[in-house]
C-alpha cells in the first residue's frame, strides 16, 4: 500500500471500498421484515387456542423477566461471568419450542437463556448456575453460556460462534439412525444461532452435510441484524440468511421473529417435515436484540453501528405486548396479564435467592469431571471370525469389524471409507459388510463431520470419525478442542462425548510439509481428550477397541509408516483405556528408551543393533499420550539410570520434553548417570526434497548414534 493510500485509511477515508454503508444504496432483501416501521398491528392468531397463546405468553414473561433480573445482577456486579441477553427476540424460541419435544436434540448459543427455558428447563437451575453454584444447570461449571437441560431436550450451548451447528446435525444423524417413534415420527435436531455464524464455514458445511444426509435437522437463526456491534449490512452482502437455504436445496422460511403466533406456524410446519423424513429446514426469525452484545447495558451499542431511535422503534414491535394486545381481542384482560407477570417476578425472585444459598461446587470436581471414571468391561463373544495374522492396517479394520459386529451403538463417519485405498487396507469393504447406514462416506467437510460424531455421541452413539491425513484435522480443531475435550467438564460431568477421531500420519515419500504432520503433542495438550498411539499390530487392534468403549472423548493416531509390520493375534475383546497401561517392549539395564507409535519402532530397531555392541536398552512404549502414565518410564531410568525421549514431532513443545519432565520429576536425580537427552524432528516443515527429507526424519543408525555418545558421557 502506498504511503498516501496507508494515510487515508487510517484517516478513515475510503470505507465505502470495504463496506456497502447503510442509507447509501443498500436495499433489504427481508422487506418490511427489516423494517421496525411494519408489524405493530394486532397479531392474527388464526386458528391457536386462547389457552395455548395465553402459556407461549407465560414463557416470553419467563424468559424475560429471567433475563432482567440476571441483568441486574450483573450490573450489581453479583454475576461474574459473561452475560449475553435475548430480550427483545423471545417468541423466536418460544415458537419453535412449541413443536418439540424431550426427546428432541436441540443445542444453543452464548445467548441461550431463552432457549433452555423456553424448553421447559429449570429456572432454579439456570439462577445457581449463572451464579457458579453446585445446584446450577451445569453443576456451577458453565456460567451464563454452557447451560444444560438435556432432560427436557435442550443438549448444551457453547459461546463459540457456530460450534454447536455440526452437534446438532450429528444429533440429527442419530435420530435419523434411531428411526421413527412410532407414529409420531423422527426426533429432531436443532440449531439456535445467530446472524453471525452464518459467515462461519462450519455452518455451510452442515447446509451441504443435512441437505445431502436428508436430516431431520432444524436450522434456526435469530437474524437480530448484529453480530457482536456490527450491523449485517456491514457483514454481509444480503440480510436474508434464508438465501443459503435455497442453495442447499433445503426447505425455508423466513418469519417475523417477533410475532410468536407466525413463529409457531411457521416452526408446526417445518419441523412437521422433518419428522416425516422429508429433510432439513431452515428458519429465519428476523429479530432485535435490545440490550448490548453482552452484559446489562441497554445502549452499549447505540451510538456505534446503530441509533438510540433504531432500539426504540423496534420495541414497539415487542413480542410480549403484541401477544398480549392480540389476546385482549379474545377476552384475556390486563388485570390477568399483570398478575401473571407479578407471579412470574416471584418466581425468579425465589430462584434467585435459593441460588444465593447453594454451595459453591466442591474442590474435587476441577478434576474429577475431566476423564469418565473406569469401568468393568464385560467380554462379549467374538461375532466375528478374527484373522491370526494381521498387519497393522488390517487389525485396525479387525477393530472395527469387531465393534460394529458386537456394539450395535457403533458407527464410522469420514472421508474414503468406502474405497478400498483411501485409508490404507484398514475400512476395505466394512461398508458392504455392516451397510452403508452405519459406515458413512462423508463430504468434505472435516470440521462438520467432526462436529456431527461429536453431537452423535452426545445422543446415545459411539461415534468414529475418521481423517485420512491428520494434517486435514485441523479444519477441526474447534469440534475437538473446544467441543469434545471440554463438554463433560463445562457441563459439571453430566455428559460426555463418547467420540473416537482417528488422525492418521502418512509421512514421507517427498509428500511435504502439509501431508507429513504428526500433530500429536497438540492434542495431547488438552484436558479431557484422551490420545493413543499404537506401535505394535496388537495395539493398533486393541488400543482401538479400547479407545471407542472409553467414556471419553478419544484421539486415536495410527501411522502409515508401521502398516507393513505383521503379527499372530488372539481372538479380540472388550476393552477400554482403562485397561491400558505403558509397556516395557524390551528389557535391558544400561539406558531407558521412551517412545510412542512409529518411534517405538525406532528404539527396537536401534536397541537390537545396539545389543550387538554389548549395550542393553531398555524400550518403553507410552500407548497413551494424555494422560500419560510416567511410572514405567521412571521405574526403568531409575534402574537404569538414563533416558534417551524418542518423538517423531517438532522438539520444541513436544512428547519428547514431556517425557524428559516427567520421568525427572519422579526419579532421584542422584540415580541419573547422564543429562536425560531427547531425538525429535528438525524444527522446520517436512521438506519434499528428496535429500532433505532423508535428513530430516530420524533413523535406527541415528538414535544408535545418540545412545552411544550418552553412554560416553
């Protein structure tokens, strides 16, 4: 940018070539929906009945009241954590609450106070929660933005923009697999979002994912014109969000948000169509949001993308008063509605003076609701014919075979596994052996699909989603770091994301720098993610088992450079991470090898030459990266007195260092004959050259070479 270009754009000049600007051209394509000027006529209540408007009125005065009080408690400064109020758009959930039912999926937003309630969920719940006290929806674990109310079927809400998008389609992909409730047709699942996380990718992803899956899946968006302070005509070059609908072919609809009356038809219908298999929908509420993005103020944003005259105008368009306006037609008084109101006011009043009495969660629970807690595992009778000798890549097809012939609630999402290279000889043919319906060739659309085998396994499956190149996950990585790992910890341990995401590394063969990764100390990082990475043909068989059955979130890493390894294995059995400990693969007293997976490998293949030399390795084999179980590892240096990390990741923030770390911590450092050392990769992206890439990865003559400068002190 030139200099005198750079100098107006910090002067500010210049935005209509970044921004189409309101009152300069722009036309709504929402109409009179957009308009605050329109809708202030009496709501037509066509053909609903007095008593059922008259409870869709109580709920909007719930959810109101409810959120002005909490507005108060945050402006008192009672409420610590961040708030993010509806007020203004509460016949958008109240309409399409009206059609579900508890055994629908649905999820929400940072802004999902209205959502839970309007499900029939806790008041008390919600109070204790916002307050971060045991009694609280999520245990005091979730705050104002991860609330839980699964037992009326509203299955959590995260603040992150579009991240419960993808849970709610693989919610839908279990009901579609659960198949219809009688005559009353398929459950559900349902999205509640913003205008905002239409400009997310994830969001277009799942159109494409439900539209093609046939879902019975229910978009709804409450378009309030802003995302955060800024209005949509900044964000997006149309208003109606309705328009991605016609491109996934889906059906539509886009509703005056503040009539619940249109609400309710509009949501009967839809959702109706869902139920009978006829696929997803989307729903535009065209709302208005009257306080901020987040806290108690009313005019935190006025003044910045829109007017003080703007909010007031959109009141008028209150959804509360125009029920309640409508209803007086029909003889329901103002004498009944105040009344309903001051009985309401002493409900949440009760709510949150019994919050202000609950405990605060107690010390154990920080800890105690990352991982499920162990549990006998029952063997079953093996269904299915095992194989005795199997390479690598078929004992993790024989995993998979034994899951789906013995675990009914088992089922395999992702990229390929219908072809028979894709992903190596370990799916070949499991889709014609266990259908189509339970062995899902899936869009490209890693973070949707993630997301959906997360949201799958939050209504009653065991999910697998697999990544033919781990490098390929990190379009993911919201679903796994953010969903999967913290659920059942955001969530006070009342759920868990039993989900299996199987990365798999296929480096080398000049392949380069974003087709060679091995990301496995990333997700060994988190909290709640379980990480296994089998070395050995029987691991990658059984650590898979064991990964699925787990009660956890699970990232399973397999490595193309070990399928070629063969083995005699015994019948295959129930198992879970539980189960799994680190394994010492060979015993030796004058060093200590630590590896996991292919660098496992390596230390075997260097050890057996090293043997010839008259030195004896002792190789420890991790299975499990996080948590990981330093005792054998410690136990063996302490004996032997040194200890070489060997990781085929970058050195810097790596498996190698926490190994090192850990084994030091718990080992008298007066045993220790030499500096404990680590071999990892060059701190620098897979090289294509061939040269390159020959010094770049590590080699048995390399690692031989290490042990023997160690031993030489």
């Amino acid at each position: 940018m030139s200099t005198q270009a750079a100098a107006k754009r910090n002067a500010g000049a210049g935005d209509d070539a970044f921004y189409t600007i309101p009152g300069k051209g722009w036309v709504s394509d929402l109409g009179d929906l957009a308009n605050p000027a329109h809708f202030t006529a009496p709501l037509d209540l066509k053909n609903f009945a007095t008593d059922v408007l008259v409870q869709k009125l109580h709920d909007m005065v719930l959810i109101r009241t409810t959120e002005e009080v909490i507005a108060d408690m945050n402006a008192a400064g009672e409420i610590k954590c961040p708030t993010h109020l509806a007020i203004g758009q509460e016949a958008a959930s109240v309409g399409v609450a009206a059609y579900l039912r508890k055994t629908d999926r649905a999820f929400g937003c940072h802004r999902s106070h209205s959502h839970y309630l309007a499900m029939g969920a806790s008041v008390d719940g919600l109070m204790a929660e916002v307050l971060g006290r045991v009694d609280g929806c999520s245990k005091g674990f979730g705050g104002s933005m991860h609330i839980y109310g699964k037992d009326v079927g509203f299955y959590g809400s995260v603040p992150i923009v579009a991240g419960t998008i993808p849970l709610a389609v693989g919610a839908a992909m279990a009901a579609k697999m659960d198949g219809p409730r009688g005559t009353s047709g398929l459950d559900v699942g349902v999205a509640f979002f913003g205008d905002g996380a239409c400009e997310e990718g994830v969001f277009h992803e799942c159109l494409n994912m439900a539209a093609s899956f046939k879902l019975p899946m229910i978009f709804v968006v409450e378009n309030n014109l802003f995302s955060s302070h800024l209005d949509i005509h900044l964000r997006q070059p149309s208003d109606r969000i309705a328009r991605f609908a016609d491109a996934a072919k889906i059906n539509c609809a886009s509703i005056d948000g503040n009539d619940v009356v249109a609400m309710m038809e509009a949501s009967e219908k839809l959702i109706g169509a869902a139920r009978r298999g006829e696929g997803p929908a989307l729903i535009e509420a065209v709302t208005y949001r009257w306080r901020g993005h987040v806290g108690p103020d009313e005019n935190i944003d006025v003044g910045v993308r829109r007017t003080a005259a703007e909010v007031t105008a959109w009141k008028q368009r209150d959804p509360v008063a125009r029920l309640c306006k409508a209803l007086e037609a029909r003889g329901y008084t103002r004498a009944q509605f105040e009344a309903m109101q001051q009985t309401v006011r002493t409900q949440v009043e009760a709510a949150r003076e019994k919050a202000r009495l609950s405990n605060w969660p107690p010390e154990h629970m920080l800890t105690g609701t990352v991982y499920a807690a162990p549990k006998k595992a029952d063997s079953k009778p093996v269904a299915v014919t095992p194989t005795v000798r199997l390479n690598y890549g078929t004992a993790i097809r024989a995993a998979h075979e034994y899951l789906l012939a013995n675990h009914p609630d088992v089922f395999v999402l992702g990229q390929g596994v219908w072809s028979p290279w894709y992903v190596g000889n370990s799916m070949t043919d499991l889709d014609k052996q266990f259908g189509k319906n339970r062995v899902v060739d899936s869009p490209v659309s890693e973070a949707a699909c993630t997301g959906a085998a997360v949201g799958a396994s939050l209504a009653g499956y065991r999910a697998i989603v697999i990544h033919p190149r781990i490098d390929f996950m990190i379009l993911a990585c919201d679903a796994i770091a953010n969903q999967a790992s913290k659920w059942a910890h955001m969530l006070g341990g009342q759920d868990r994301a039993k989900v299996t995401i199987r990365g798999i590394i296929n480096r080398g063969g000049e392949q380069g720098a974003q087709h060679s990764q091995a990301l496995h100390s990333w997700f060994a990082h988190l909290p709640g993610l379980r990480v296994a990475m089998p070395a050995t043909v029987a691991d990658a068989r059984d650590l898979f088992i064991a990964s699925v059955l787990t009660d956890d979130p699970v990232m399973f890493i397999d490595d193309r450079w070990l399928y070629a390894q063969e083995d005699d294995l015994p019948p295959a059995r129930d198992l879970t991470l539980h189960d799994i400990k680190p394994a010492i693969r060979r015993e030796g007293h004058d060093i200590t090898l630590v590896a996991a997976s292919y660098s496992v490998k390596l230390a075997m293949d260097a050890a057996e030459i090293l043997e010839a030399k008259g030195v004896s390795c002792e190789v420890v084999d991790l299975r499990v990266i996080n948590p990981i179980d330093h005792s054998v590892a410690a136990a063996s240096v302490a004996k032997t007195g040194r200890l070489l990390a060997i990781d085929g990741g970058w050195t810097n923030c790596g498996l190698a260092a926490e190994i090192i770390a850990g084994v030091t911590e718990r080992v008298d450092w007066k045993v220790l004959k030499a500096t404990p050392a680590r071999m990892t990769l060059t701190d620098a992206p897979a090289p294509t050259s061939q040269p390159l890439e020959k010094l770049y990865y590590t080699t048995p003559e390399q690692v031989v070479a290490r042990v023997q400068s160690i031993l030489k002190g």
